[in-house]
C-alpha cells in the first residue's frame, strides 16, 4: 500500500506544471524602468536588469531567460534593442563560460552603440569586454578596453563612472606586478571618490582593499597596517567587507614573518561561513606553509593550484606556484625535479614578461588618451566660459545702446523743449506787445488827457467809453495770454527764470490821443 501511494505521489509531481524559467524576466519591472525620463538612468537600470535576470537564473534556465528577453525587447519597442540584445547575449556566453562567443557578441552591441553614439552605453559595454577579457587572461586587450571606457567616463563628465575604472584599471596592472601603476590609478580613484563622493564606503572598501593587496606584494607592512586599519573604519554590512578586513589581517601577520600564526588566521577564515574563501587565500596559505618550514603541505596546495583552468590560473600565478616548487625541490636535493620546474617557471616568466611589456606600451598609450580627454575637457571649458564673456559682452553692448538711446532721446526731447518754450515766448512777447501794451497804452494816454484837461469831468464823460472799451479789451487780452499759458503748461519756474521781454512802446502824447479819437 505504501509503495502504491509512492509511485502515485511520484506521477503526480510529474504532472505538476513547473515554474517557467522565464519567470525571473518581469516584464513589469522593465515596463517601470522604461518610464525613466533620464536617459542615462533608464539605460544604466536597463544593464542591470538584463544582468540581474541572467546571472541569478540556473545555468539551466539560461536559454528560456535568455529567449523572453529577447521577446520582451521587442513587445515593449525598447530603445536601442539590438544593442541590448547583444549585451544580454553576450552576458549569457559568459555564464556559460563561452567566453569567445561572449567577447564577439559584446563587441557587436559596442558597435550598435557607436553607431548612434550612445556614450554611456559604450562606456557600459568596453567595461564589461574588458571583464570577458580579463577572465580570458588577456589583459593587453583589457586594458585597451578599459581605457577606451574611460574616454567615454571623461566624455559623460561623471567621477564615480571614472573611479570606477581606475580601480578596474589598477586591478589589471596589480595582477600583471606593475605595482606602481596600479597605485597610481588607485589613487586617482581615491582622490575623484574623497572629492565628489565623500560618503561612498562601498567604493572606498574597494580602494582600500587593493591598496592593501598592492602594499602586500611590494612588502610594505607600515603601508598596509595603514589601509588595513582603514579597512577596519568602515562599519555596515558591505559586500566583502568583513572578508577583506579578516585577509588583511593575516597579510599584516605575513610580513611580520610570523608565518605559523598567519596559517592558523587562514585556516580559521576557511572554516568562517561569512569569510569569501577563494583560490587567492590557498595560494596565500602555501606561501605561509613553504615559508614556515612545511614544505609538503605547501607542494599539496600548489598541485591543487596548478590543475585549475586558464580563467584562474593565468602566468604570472603559475610562474609564482612553479618558482615555489622549485625552490623545494631544491631545498630537498632533488636538483632534477627543482630544473623541471625551474624551466616550467622561466617559460611562465617569458609569457608574462612578453604580455608585460606591451602592457606597458598600452599604459603609455593610455596616458596620451588620458591627456588628451583632459584637453579636451578643458577646452569644452573654454568653450563654455567663451561663450558666457560673448553672452555678457554682447549683454553690455545692447545696454550701451540703450542708454545712449535714451540719452539721446532726453537730449532730442529737451531741445525740442528749449525750441517750444523759444515759440511760445516770442508768443507771449507778441500778445504782450500788440495787445496787452496797446491797450495800457490807450489807458493810459486817456488819463493823461483827462489829467491835464481844465475840466476833467467834462473830460472823463468824454472819453469814458473809449476808456472803458480799452479796459475790456485789455482784460480779453490778458484772458488770452492765460488760455495760452495753459494750453502750452509752461511752468511758472520757467517763466521767474526767463520772463518774456517787455516790448518798449512809444508814448502817446495828449494831441495825438485827441487826434485819434477824432479820427475815430
């Protein structure tokens, strides 16, 4: 009966439908991303969702996560989709370990990249070719494509873009020994992270960490307490954190030469389910054992070392293991297995030093590149700066031009004034003289008429009415010259200062007054 109720329970599994491995490709977490405004944003959440849904699937799955990709690309019409298909292919090979299929394919989406000069995406696919080509063991080429990812990090004007690949540059030149030049970028990227990035404790870990590993293979303890102590500063649950605190610590032990404590530190970091325990800290306990005198436990570890693949296991670390084999064989008197693995050191030697020196070409290549992006950076800056004086000159032109305009308006407008207030005084000085005067004149020769008369009574009834006209037209015309003040507003301050002239009149004697009332 049991039996029967397992093999029932067994069928009915098979029948269970399982969950598609396209599960872990959300469409709507794509359709989210895609609702970014900034384009470099959107496309930098678009590379790490294409990497995200292929390297945390089961290397089964791949070709299903791989496949609705694709489809997803083209249902929601993403921008630039060949080259992201290409870059997710590319990703794909990798972890499959496909690595010349990887490189080609990446090397299409750069292209696809160039061809609409996208220079985040150049900058996010040379950094990824350079990953493939390191894990190949070619880092000539990984430094080719490093440093024509910063081009396009000088080119985006972004620090952390160019930090970051200073320190994937100086990773390079720490495994290829050249030690000097892998601090010299770590420095770079320290410097870019203090001053624009002050708070960034995940990119000083890495820093730190590399300019402990570099201070370690130079033998530089006094260095390395330093930046083991600095290792130690940061708190949180960064990612390797606590893993490269604990190797440094035993590095420190190493070259105080006590080599026996150092393999107890190793040992107990191998047990530890927190410490990221690697073929770095094998080789590093092999070391500790030769150099502590247990020279079988040493030869163990390195065969172990020695039979890992390529991507591990490039030259410059067999020459190291082989040397070291050497070094025991001849320690022991076996003279024919120390020159076996002497030779096999030397040809480990001669690679590396081939590969070395057109590192070294490229490096300097590489700084030309540097020199020439901050060139043109700086002359961007001119151009800029070139443009604002332009703007501010030609600014300070059009108010030039504008005060001028104004002054010569006021200029116009008082003139035009001045010839007005000329007009009208010579107005006024014509009413004054041929109205006002006149008729004060008629007044006043009548009064000297009657004046003088013997009977001034029979005198005044006389001339009373031509008296009292001369009077009425005197007052029209004294109306008329205040209808003119008014009409033209000329200002009494104006008229205190030039008063119109007065018209000297000729003096009517008492015969010709009396001639012309006659007359009249």
């Amino acid at each position: 009966m049991l039996k029967k109720l397992l093999y029932a329970t067994l069928i009915f599994a098979c029948f269970i439908p399982k969950p598609s491995a396209a599960a872990t490709v959300k469409p709507g977490d794509l359709q989210t991303i895609l609702k970014t405004v900034n384009r470099i944003d959107r496309e930098k959440k678009i590379v790490n969702y294409i990497k995200a849904c292929l390297q945390d699937s089961p290397e089964a799955d791949l070709p299903a996560v791989k496949q609705a990709l694709d489809n997803l690309f083209v249902q929601l019409h993403v921008e630039n989709r060949d080259a992201f298909d290409y870059f997710a292919e590319s990703i794909y090979h990798r972890r499959l370990m496909h690595m010349d299929d990887a490189e080609a394919a990446m090397i299409k989406a750069i292209k696809h990249a160039g061809d609409i000069g996208d220079h985040f995406l150049l900058y996010s696919f040379l950094s990824h070719l350079a990953f493939i080509q390191t894990d190949k063991g070619n880092a000539i080429d990984a430094v080719t494509s490093y440093g024509l990812a910063k081009k396009e990090a000088i080119k985006l004007n972004d620090p952390h873009l160019q930090s970051q690949l200073d320190v994937n540059l100086s990773d390079v030149y720490y495994k290829n020994n050249f030690y000097n030049q892998s601090l010299f970028y770590l420095d770079q990227a320290e410097e870019l992270a203090s001053r624009y990035e002050p708070g960034a404790d995940d990119l000083k870990k890495i820093i730190y960490y590399n300019k402990a590993e570099n201070f370690f293979r130079m033998n530089k303890p006094d260095s390395l307490k330093l930046y083991h102590d600095k290792l130690m500063g940061i708190k949180g649950n960064l990612y390797k954190l606590y893993t490269y605190q604990k190797r440094t610590g035993y590095y420190l032990e190493i070259l105080k030469y006590n080599f026996k404590h150092a393999v107890t530190l190793i040992k107990s970091v191998q047990r530890d389910s927190l410490y990221k325990y690697t073929d770095q800290d094998q080789q590093n306990l092999a070391d500790a054992y030769f150099n502590g005198g247990k020279t079988d436990s040493a030869v163990v570890i390195i065969k172990g070392l020695l039979e890992q693949p390529l991507e591990v296991n490039h030259p410059e670390v067999k020459y190291h293991l082989y040397k070291v084999l050497g070094q025991i064989a001849d320690g022991r008197g076996d003279h024919n297995l120390a020159q076996v693995n002497f030779k096999l050191a030397l040809e480990q030697a001669e690679d590396m030093i081939s590969r070395l020196t057109q590192v070294g070409n490229i490096s300097s290549q590489i700084k030309i590149d540097e020199i020439e992006g901050d060139y043109i950076q700086k002359d961007e800056a001119y151009k800029r700066e070139r443009i604002w004086l332009t703007f501010a000159v030609v600014i300070a032109l059009f108010v030039i031009i504008l005060i001028a305009m104004f002054y010569r308006s006021a200029r116009q407008k008082r003139h035009y004034e001045k010839l007005l207030y000329t007009e009208q005084k010579q107005e006024l000085a014509f009413i004054n003289s041929h109205e006002v005067r006149k008729h004060l004149s008629n007044i006043m020769g009548i009064i000297d008429v009657i004046k003088n008369s013997d009977d001034r009574a029979k005198e005044y009834k006389l001339f009373e009415e031509h008296l009292l006209s001369s009077v009425q037209s005197m007052d029209d015309a004294i109306k008329n010259i205040s209808a003119k003040l008014d009409e033209h507003i000329i200002s009494g301050e104006d008229f205190r200062a030039s008063p119109p002239p007065a018209v000297e009149q000729p003096k009517v004697t008492r015969n010709e007054m009396l001639n012309e009332l006659k007359a009249g």
